[in-house]
C-alpha cells in the first residue's frame, strides 16, 4: 500500500468530538480492500463527530510495535467489530481463522456485536457470517451497485443504528444496576 494511502486511512479514522465516544469499532478486513475501507471510513466520520463511536484499523499500529499483539487487544476491546467481506477476506487465512472465527466468538459470548458488510460477491453464505444480518440491506454486495452512494449510505445508516441500539442497552443496564 502506499504512502498516500496509508495516510489518508489514518486521517479519516481520527476524528470525533471532545467528549470521550460511546463504544469502540474495530474493522477487520484484508489489506487487498484498502480503497473500499477507506470508503467506508469516509462515511463513517458523521457518526464519530457525533461521538457514537471510535474507529480502530490495525493501519493505526504504530512503527516497531507487536502487530498481533495490538489486533488481539483492539479485537477484545471492541463493542461493535465490522468484517469487511470478500474474496480475497474469506480467502485468507488469518483473517478467516483469527479475525472472523475472534468476532464471532466474542458475538456468541455477547460481548460485541457483529456486521458483515458485503463488499464484493463471495461465498460468504457458506461461512458462520451468513447466520447474521449484513449490510447493505438489500443483501448485494457494496460494488454491485451503480451508484455507491447509495449502498455506502445504507451500511452506514445501518451501523449508525446499530451504535445507537448498543448505546441504549449500556446506558439501560447502567440505570438497572444502580437502582438495584
């Protein structure tokens, strides 16, 4: 990947307000959809301004430190875990045996939530993703559609709510515990 690009996946993963965001989002994805994260990213900086969430990719990983070490922190710390799918996601081996088979875990255990997002067509419903509800809704992949705009809309919609949703339960079971 190069440097420009690299620089603006970490520019657009940075932003948000001065209070401290809600939940925290990892992406797990293969290196191969770079452009496609980076799209996503880009849709997904209204929700971080309005504090919902922040954003973690392991491109945030800085120089000289552990790369597995910091995935394994970022992917136990997370509320919400997005898996980036496609050809080149489901065929790597790291991805699909740590990544994916780790959020699902941590899905199952309900300790996080998980969305496919269906970037290009794949096999994907002949893997443990298919028993969850991805984005887009309409159930295309991301690059099927004409206009973009238009899917990108659709999955970040669908995360933005899916943010609210979890906020909602945190904030419920808060309430819930100090009054018991």
């Amino acid at each position: 990947m190069d440097k420009y690009r690299r620089r603006k996946i970490r520019r657009t993963t940075g932003h948000g307000n001065s209070r401290k965001p809600a939940l925290r989002v990892c992406v797990a994805y293969s290196h191969a959809d770079a452009v496609l994260l980076n799209q996503l990213l880009t849709w997904l900086i209204p929700l971080q301004r309005l504090g919902l969430f922040s954003l973690w990719v392991d491109l945030k990983i800085p120089p000289g430190n552990e790369w597995q070490a910091e995935i394994h922190t970022n992917f136990a710390r997370a509320d919400l875990i997005l898996v980036l799918v496609s050809p080149k996601f489901l065929g790597s081996d790291y991805a699909y045996n740590f990544e994916m088979q780790r959020a699902l875990q941590r899905h199952r255990a309900g300790e996080a939530r998980v969305i496919p997002i269906i970037l290009r067509h794949s096999m994907w419903q002949r893997t443990p993703l298919a028993k969850l509800e991805a984005l887009p809704r309409v159930g295309r992949p991301v690059m099927s559609f004409a206009d973009r705009d238009r899917a990108w809309a659709d999955v970040a919609e669908g995360i933005g709510q899916v943010a609210e949703e979890l906020i909602r339960l945190r904030r419920s079971r808060k309430q819930q515990a100090h009054a018991a």
